[in-house]
C-alpha cells in the first residue's frame, strides 16, 4: 500500500556494513541536507553527466529538497539521501541519492553515488535495500516488478543492475534533449511473480 504521509518521517531503510565500508541508511531528505548536496555536485563531472544537473548554491538546494518531500506527500516521488553512519556528520554522511517513481503497471528506480563514496558498493547496497522495501511496502497489484534505466555507455549501471537481480530487457532509442543517447532498461521482477527469473520482452 502506498506510504500515509504521517508515516514519512520514519521511513529508514538499511544496507548492511561490507568488510571496508560502514552501513547504509536511506531516509527522505531533509533541508539539512542541502549544504552537503551542494558540496556533491560541486566538481563532480562524471555525476553531472549521467544525472541532470542538480543545485549549485544552497537556497537551491532546499528547493530541490522540498521537491522531494512533495513528491512523498503526492505518492509520486520516493525519494530517499543514502547516507554512511560513520559518526561524522548529524545524520549521517551523504554518500547518495537512491528513488522510486511509482508508474501504472510498474515503478522506476534510479541512484546515484557521490564521488568521494565510488568504489565503496554504495550503488548495489542501496538499489538492494530500496528493491526490498518497493516490493514491501506496494502491493503486487501497485508495483508488479522495477525498471531500472541508465545510457547506454554508463557501463557501471550494468555492473549494479546484474549484481541486484535487475535482468537486461532492451535498447532504448535516444529521444533527444532529455535522452541524447540510447539507454538500456533492465527489469527486476517481484519473486513469486509470473515471468520471475527473466526479463519482459520490449515495451509497446
């Protein structure tokens, strides 16, 4: 069932600590985020290149932090800061952005990882945490399996794809300005669902 809005403050998901990274927390953006948003985006070619441009200054910033939380209160937008519990910051240290954006028949999840962060399984870890809690928190009626979509030449999204299950389902054309170049779409499907276990063919 869809998130009552007095439940967002408490949603917290976890990913579990690796051998050399600390745990994950995912948790709805709060307006105290947006000093540590800013200093992300800030020099950071490789993220401005496979997201959209994101907030240069901080009063930006919390307008794109309200965004999010009216895209929780609209049952739109889930969107979740990943952060490491490592004891240095309140709150936790921003190391991502993990989403999911409910559709009919489906939902879309999307992430990225700061790069101060990269090479630490943040993606994997949050993608995980964020599948499990989609196909818990909807029902199989509301969210019958997750599409994941990335350009085609962001090869590491294949890499995080495989790694949670999000089987390989076509080659999306680009559709210029939004897509400039082609895409893939990988698919993960609810367990116990029909067609578990392999991807849907292409979509109409």
């Amino acid at each position: 069932m869809p998130v009552k809005i007095m439940d967002i403050p408490a949603v917290r998901l976890e990913a579990p600590a690796t051998a050399t990274a600390p745990a994950l927390a995912l948790r709805p953006w709060r307006e105290a985020d947006a000093p540590a948003l800013v200093a992300v985006y800030r020099d950071d070619d490789a993220l401005r290149r496979w997201t959209s441009p994101g907030p240069q200054d901080e009063p930006a910033a919390v307008r794109w932090v309200r965004g999010q939380q009216q895209g929780w209160e609209a049952g739109q937008r889930y969107a979740f800061a990943v952060v490491e519990e490592d004891g240095r910051a309140p709150g936790g240290t921003l190391v991502g952005h993990a989403v999911l954006k409910p559709e009919a028949g489906s939902a879309e999840v999307g992430y990225w990882t700061a790069a101060h962060a990269r090479g630490r399984g943040v993606a994997p870890r949050a993608l995980q945490a964020l599948t499990d809690w989609a196909f818990t928190a909807f029902t199989a009626d509301e969210v019958p399996r997750l599409d994941l979509m990335h350009r085609i030449d962001n090869t590491a999204s294949c890499r995080v794809a495989d790694k949670c299950g999000y089987l390989f389902a076509e080659v999306m054309p680009a559709a210029p300005p939004a897509f400039p170049r082609d895409g893939h779409r990988h698919v993960r499907v609810r367990d116990g669902s029909e067609g578990a276990g392999r991807a849907p063919g292409p979509r109409a």
